[in-house]
C-alpha cells in the first residue's frame, strides 16, 4: 500500500478516535450487548422483570442455587414478577434470597456540627426472595426479531475469514478463549442488525490479535484490573476502526463508546489511556490488513474507502500525531 494510502487510513483512525472521545465527555449512557439475551444464560443471572443482570454476591447465590438445582436458565423473578408475566410459581417452590442495597435518604438536613457518620453514605439492605424460570408454570418468553442470512455482508465474511482465527457459534456469550486460540460468538440471528455482529466479532477477533504469536499484547489482565480494562478499550477502539475500513459504518457506533466509557473508569489515574488504547487499536488494524491477500481489487476497496470524506468531519492532526 502507498505511503499516500498508509496516512490516509491514519488519518480516518485519527478522526474515529476523536469522535469516540467526544461521544464520552457528552455522555454514553449504559453499554448493552448487541445481542438477545433474554436470560438463558446460566452465567448471567438476569431479572425477568427489568431486563437486567444481577451484580455482585446476588450473582454467586444464583450460581449456586442454579447448579445445586440443576437449572439450565438464567432467568430469575420475585412471586409478583412472575404473577405479572402470567406466570405461578408451583406450590412448595423454595426461593432464592437476594439482596437489594439502598442509600438512605435522611428526612431532615444534615448538621455540618454533628455529624456522626464521617462523611460515609448510610445503606440498608432489603433481602427479595426470587424463583427461577424452571420453578414456574405459564411463563412464555416473548418473541425476539431474527437476523436473516440475507443481511450478511460478503467482504467483512472475507476479510475476517482471511485473519486465520478460529470461531465457534452458538452459545451466549462473545468471547476469546486464549489457551485454545478460539473465538466464541453467538449466532448471527441472534444480533440487532449486521453492523453489531461484525463489530463484536472483530472485537473478539482483536483480543485473538494480541495472542504471543501474533502481536504479543499482556492478555493476562483479569476481570476489573487495569490490564484487562486496557486492552477491553484497545479491541473495542480496534472493532470502529476497521468497521469504518470496511463501509459498514463511517462513524463510531454510540456502543462503541459506551462501551469504552464503561473501562475507562478503571485507567481514570491514566489521562492518556485512550490514545495508547488507540495507538494498539491501529497495530492490530495494520496486522489485521496484512492479513488480506493483495490484491488490486481489495486494495482499491479499501483505499476508496479511507480516502471519502465522511459527512463534513475534520480530521485532527493534533490527535493523529498523538497516536
């Protein structure tokens, strides 16, 4: 590829970044995967009611009382949760006791003189008994829309069959397993449109990029470390770069950022966290079209491609020498 060609796609990674950061100094809102779930999954406990996942030790007691019950479902609701779905937890059901944390709210100001508590927030917690969806009768999940096959996209099929990474499909979950070198995604019906699922297995794809072989990143971080949060903003900076390489979106998604925001807390002591992210982000980009057989069409694609100016956006130079 020309030098011409080279500081072009720099310069459209430059402008990404910097949409990225903008979108998180405005505000992201709450990060959701892109993808269903409605609860099957054991390992993410979730309430039938919001939506969402329990957090913390609600989780290890819903593990536990999964397994110790042999439930298959991560679904979980309190007696009226389930009576408002239409559904009756069975007669002599035991429940599950989880616990919700609440800050007290005080009912008269405080008295700067007296203060008794030190600064700290007053809590209480209230304890909720759940069932699971296997102790209920009359509960139908509702329909959830499918992906058709028709809204794959033939050239990102291509370009990641080209990075050699294995993946397999079918279960809940998106991830990189590193003692197996395998990428693990769900299925592509189970998406909320193309652009999700080719973002997220990219971003799997990424973290299979850093593997000792390849670009040798430290993926042994774990969950909630400053490592982990690193190299979780790396591949997700990674996953708009190459969307953008590709046509299927010329703007990073706002997922994109949100889930970005959601690590940055993390490196929060780290001011210049996001630009060595997106300094990695453009490595495992440069391997990943190293990847690609050359080729005058695929070169063409690409350069068409890096080289559109995208809605009137500037490109920052200051951001593009920083990376």
């Amino acid at each position: 590829m020309s030098r011409k060609k080279e500081q072009s796609r720099t310069d459209v990674y430059a402008r990404i970044t910097a949409e990225i950061i903008a979108a998180i100094e405005q505000g992201t809102g709450e990060w959701r995967a892109p993808w269903f779930h409605n609860g099957t999954s054991l390992a993410r406990p979730t309430n039938v009611a919001s939506g969402k996942r329990y957090r913390g030790i609600n989780t290890v007691a819903l593990w536990v009382a999964a397994t110790a019950s042999n439930y298959s479902d991560g679904l979980w609701g309190t007696y009226r949760q389930w009576q408002d779905t239409g559904a009756q937890v069975r007669k002599g059901e035991r429940a599950t006791t989880v616990v919700l944390w609440k800050q007290v709210v005080p009912s008269e100001p405080a008295n700067d003189d007296d203060d008794d508590n030190g600064g700290h927030r007053r809590m209480f917690a209230r304890a909720f008994s759940v069932f699971n969806v296997a102790q209920v009768d009359g509960y139908e999940r509702p329909p959830t829309n499918v992906l058709p096959e028709s809204e794959r996209l033939a050239h990102a099929e291509a370009f990641i069959a080209n990075l050699g990474i294995k993946t397999v499909f079918g279960g809940p979950e998106a991830y990189y397993l590193p003692s197996s070198d395998t990428v693990f995604m769900p299925d592509f019906a189970s998406f909320r449109d193309a652009a999700s699922f080719y973002a997220v297995w990219l971003h799997e794809d990424g973290h299979a990029s850093g593997a000792k072989h390849r670009l040798d990143r430290d993926l042994s971080g774990r969950f909630g470390s400053a490592a982990y949060a690193a190299e979780e903003c790396c591949v997700e900076i990674l996953s708009g770069l190459v969307l953008a390489d590709l046509g299927i979106a010329h703007h990073p998604r706002a997922d994109h950022a949100a889930y970005i925001a959601s690590w940055l807390d993390v490196l929060k002591g780290d001011p210049r966290a996001i630009f060595t992210a997106a300094s990695k982000a453009q490595q495992a980009a440069d391997w990943m079209h190293a990847q690609q057989p050359v080729s005058a069409e695929g070169l063409q694609v690409l350069s068409t491609i890096a080289d559109e100016p995208d809605a009137g956006q500037p490109v920052s130079p200051t951001l593009a020498g920083a990376l």
